[in-house]
C-alpha cells in the first residue's frame, strides 16, 4: 500500500510516505518554508498545510497524488467538540470547519488526489503508531509494546496510555480527558516564564537544573497522580509561585526553583502512569511519543526507575510525527507488515554533483580533500566552528549529524561561544555526539547506544573536566551515540578527532541561528555560513573555509 501522512493541525506541519510498510521519507514543512514550526507566517499558519514537503514525498517516494491508496490525516474532528472544559467555541469551530474540509484542501494542493482517499486518524493514535509501529523490532520473542503518549491536546484528550500487537492492533487503556493536561500545564509555565509555548519547553527543562524544587508540595495537589491512567493537571496561578518573567529579563532563582518544581512534579506522574501500565500490561518495552516525550530528562527517570526493560522515543516525537505515525496506522490497517522506522535521517539530501553546482553558482571557493573526516577532524583540534552537512536531513527536532554544528569539547568557552553564534540563552546546554564504542567509559545513568539524543547521562567525573563544554550544571550530557554500521562518515570524524586530541566526543548543536528552522538545503547553509561565525563549512565532500586561514573565528 502506499500512504501518505500528513499533519496540519496544531503546529508542526509535516508529511511522510510510507510503501508496503516501509518508511521512505518524512520532512516538516519548516524546512521548506524556513518558518519555524509553521507559526511565523500569516494568522491561522497553525494549520498551514505542507505543501512543500507532501510533494517532495511524493517525489522521493516516486508516487503521484493519483498512486495513492490513501491518505492520513492526524486529527479526526468526529472526537472533537466545539465546548467543552477548557475549550473557546469560536477557536474550536474554526479547527474543526478546517479539518472536515481538509480533504477538498489537499485535493487542491495535490492535483490528482482522490479527496475520497483522505482518511482521518485520531491525533493521539497516529502518535501511538509513530511510536510503538516505527520502534525497532526484537531480535526474538514478540515484537508487543506498551505506549504512552503525553503532549498538550488531541481533539478531547491529553494522553493515551495502551499496547499494540505484533500485527500492530492498538489496545487503549487509558485516555485523559480535557482540561486536564501534563503537557498544557508545561506549556503554561513555559509562557509563564517568558519563553514560547509549545515551542520553548526545552529551555524550561534546561532551566530546571539551576534550581530547585522548593514548591514541589504547593504543586501536588495541582499535578498529581489520580489512578487508573488518570491525572489532575489544572491550571495553576503561577504567579502566586513566581513573578512572571518579561522577555529579554534574565530567569531568577524564584523562576528556576519554580521550573524544576514543576520538572519534578512531571516526572513523578510520569513515572505513575508507566508504574500503572506496566500492571496492566505486562510488556517489557515501552515506546512513547508527544511532546512531552521530549523531554529527556523525565524520559532517563523513567528508564532508571521505572517498570520497562527498554524504553524507545519517537525521534520526531512532537506533532510533526504524527505524519508518519498516521500512515503507519492506515498502512497496518490495511493490512500491510510494518517495517521499523530506518533511522531518522529521512529527509532530503543532494548528491556531489548537485552540491558542487550550488557551489559553483554561488562562487564561492571550496576545496575536495581527499580524506574529509580528517581535515575537519583537525580544523576541530584547532578549536574551529564547524558546519556539518552530510546526507539526508533529519526528520525531528534534534540535530545527528546531517545538519550539525561540531565544536571541541575541551574548550569550557565553547558553550558560551555557540550560544553567542546561536542567539541562544547562555544557561542552555550544548550536547556531546560520542562514538558509540566509547561511550559507556564516559557516560551512564541512560540507555546506551542512545543515537536520537533522547535522554540524559551522567558524565564520569574523570571526563567532566576533559569535555566541559557538554556537561550540564547538575553534570549530565544529553548524548547522541554514532555508530559506524550508522553513519560511517561521522564514525571516522569522531575516530579521527580522537588520534588527534585523545577525546571521543565532539560538542554537537543543530545548524541554524536565533528563530530560524534547522539548515536543509545546501543554500541555507550557505546563507547561514555567510551570516553566523562558523569557520568551516562541509558540505557533502566539499570544504569550504572562512578566508581560508580561521578568519572570522568569535
């Protein structure tokens, strides 16, 4: 069968081309439209379709609109409804009018399309399926998962806990209705705090760890634990915690005592729920997605001390997955075997000849080494900034060596160096991308190998003062491992760098600057190359060099 997936609903616009159950491409539509997470663009770009990226689907996967056997659409506006606890009628109408509609707006933008075809998945199914569908399959013994899904909302719920079958049939157990919301509680803090919501979370989570927990019991009977797959998560007067934080202002003491008030407050219930899935379960693995399911620290804690042998997160865990996860669900419905998820590098990539003539009609000067893991491996033991584009880009919100930004991790300046160049906040962590072989000598406390940079580790003592650019202020690393069967590129750059300086790991960010999507094509790393301070750039085999001696270093 061939299915595409889309989501154009809450933010995150993306698509994904499954074929006889094998995942053949995803991209967001971010990467295309440079507007990130689809919110930049006019009123309403909540629910911009992604043109660009369905059609280059569709192109990579050889289909036209018309070779479809079906489409899936992440939201199915027979849960919603227009009232409802926590809901404004006028905003919930104006979704729904879009999503019954949307089969007619992708026949348009899709000419050919059968709008008959476009089949509406419940928004946390198609989250489930991304997760448990694309998971890797067990050497032996059933391939069964337990899921938790956990995010802001779906159309009347805010998360999904269930199991799926080898056959990929979906057991829910429990749902959580609406106001009710680990994830909207988290977003309302993050605006609280002065960042965006569903959008800055992260850096809350990175906050968190400069503080501490000081009004953990004035939370508990706010965020808590019901039973049965059930929790309370109301809205809270935050002010009466905190003062609000004006933008541009830096965080207090009060702001990170109150983030990580409520950072534990999340992983306590978590833990919870997965403690009460596992009873009625009796599965050994868990798969989990939503955007709560990005948050690697709660996702460690549960490793460490929950029920589950192993714990997998949907790298593109956010909304954009629910593209792939719906089309894994109709694919699986419609009888297809699902293969797992290929890795996460499912984007779009160039080859040598296309890259060299972007190059060559930019002018702009560039070399062919002829070992280039080496090359960059020593412009990175001389404390170079550099550019790293190589191969498909990655679906998802974390960079893994497609689209990354590399810098030494024995230089401490280094974070505050790529925070400057990033436009980020200085208290944000970078992280360390480690040879997979090497890694259980440096860090523990995780899941190793650990490829999606998923969750977080503790760096060994003896290493912390060896890589300080990547340890945390509590002494974790959120740590992406490479292995060569993986990326063999990057596998030699790490090996490379290490017969240089005797350190495995590289300093890894992803490759953009302040409020601008990841790089994806080769002109937007060179536009990004041009603006920001980055010494090298190497694209594909290509390098290019910042006036060819370390000119423009910050």
């Amino acid at each position: 069968m061939r299915v595409l997936g889309v989501n154009a609903v809450f933010h995150d616009p993306a698509a994904a081309v499954v074929i006889d159950g094998r995942t053949v491409a995803a991209a967001e539509e971010e990467r295309f439209s440079r507007r990130k997470h689809g919110k930049e663009a006019v009123p309403f770009s909540t629910w911009e379709l992604p043109v660009q990226s369905m059609r280059w689907c569709l192109e990579e996967a050889g289909l036209k609109p018309s070779d479809l056997d079906a489409v899936a659409y992440s939201y199915d506006p027979a849960l919603a409804s227009e009232e409802g606890p926590g809901l404004d009628p006028g905003w919930e109408r104006l979704r729904l009018l879009y999503v019954e509609r949307a089969p007619h707006f992708l026949a348009t933008a899709l000419p050919g399309l059968d709008p008959n075809r476009v089949v509406h998945v419940p928004h946390h199914v198609a989250h489930a399926a991304s997760a448990a569908l694309a998971a890797p399959k067990p050497a032996e013994g059933d391939a069964d998962w337990a899921v938790l899904v956990a995010d802001g909302r779906g159309e009347n719920t805010s998360h999904l806990l269930g199991s799926y079958s080898t056959k990929g049939d979906l057991e829910v157990l429990a749902r959580q209705p609406l106001p009710d919301s680990l994830g909207m509680v988290y977003e309302e803090l993050t605006e609280h705090l002065g960042f965006r919501r569903s959008s800055d979370e992260y850096k809350v989570m990175a906050l968190a760890s400069y503080g501490e927990p000081t009004m953990n019991e004035l939370l508990k009977d706010r965020i808590a634990y019901l039973g049965e797959g059930r929790v309370v998560a109301s809205r809270v007067d935050w002010e009466a915690l905190a003062p609000a934080r004006r933008v541009g202002r830096e965080p207090t003491h009060e702001h990170a005592d109150l983030a990580a008030s409520v950072q534990n407050r999340l992983e306590e219930v978590l833990l919870q729920l997965v403690e009460w899935l596992h009873e009625q379960t009796g599965l050994c693995r868990l798969a989990m997605a939503g955007g709560v399911a990005l948050n690697c620290v709660a996702n460690s804690r549960i490793v460490r001390e929950g029920p589950f042998d192993e714990v997998w997160v949907q790298p593109a865990a956010g909304d954009a997955g629910t593209a792939l996860g719906g089309a894994l669900q109709i694919a699986a419905d419609l009888g297809d075997t699902i293969e797992a998820m290929p890795g996460a590098d499912l984007g779009r990539g160039w080859d040598e000849s296309e890259l060299a003539a972007v190059l060559d009609e930019a002018e702009v000067e560039y070399e062919r080494p002829d070992d280039l893991a080496l090359e960059v491996a020593r412009a990175l033991s001389e404390d170079a900034l550099v550019a790293w584009f190589q191969g498909r880009s990655e679906y998802g919100p974390r960079a893994l060596g497609h689209r990354s930004l590399l810098a030494n991790p024995s230089r401490e300046n280094n974070l505050e160096r790529l925070n400057r160049v990033k436009g980020r906040e200085q208290f944000r962590p970078v992280a360390p991308m480690v040879a997979a072989e090497r890694a259980s000598e440096i860090f523990s406390g995780g899941p190793l190998p650990s490829p999606y940079m998923l969750f977080v580790h503790e760096v060994a003592p003896q290493w912390r003062d060896r890589i300080p650019a990547v340890v945390h202020v509590d002494g974790t690393a959120r740590v992406q491992t490479v292995a060569f069967e993986d990326d063999p590129l990057t596998s030699r750059l790490l090996s490379e760098f290490e017969a240089l300086t005797g350190l495995p790991v590289l300093v890894n960010t992803s490759l953009n600057t302040a409020g601008r999507p990841m790089v994806d094509s080769p002109r937007d790393a060179l536009e990004c190359f041009g603006s920001a301070p980055v010494d090298v750039l190497a694209l594909g085999p290509f390098l290019v060099r910042r006036g060819g001696s370390g000119e423009g270093r910050s």
